[in-house]
C-alpha cells in the first residue's frame, strides 16, 4: 500500500497510538513489583515447611 493510499489521519492516528514513556515505565514497575510479591510468598511457603 502506498502512502497515498492512507489519509493524513490515519496517518497520524498511528504516530499517536503508542503508550507514553511513563505509562511503559509504570507498567514495568507494578509488573516488577507483583513478580517480587509472588517470589516472597514462595519463599515464606518454603521457609514455612510447606510440604506434600
């Protein structure tokens, strides 16, 4: 497809669909964040005996 076949706003419809830079910094944050929780409850489960 070439470039006249998508508008001027399509065009800048795609420029602006992207996450801003904080919003990905954010989300790697809490994804961090919910990663370390989980691992903390693993090691409490082990450190606590949890056994079969």
């Amino acid at each position: 497809m070439s470039d006249k076949a998508i508008g001027d706003e399509a065009r800048t419809f795609v420029e602006e669909d992207r996450a801003p830079m904080g919003m990905t910094v954010r989300v790697f944050i809490y994804l961090v964040a919910v990663h370390f929780i989980v691992a903390f409850f693993f090691l409490l489960f082990y450190l606590g005996g949890a056994r079969e």
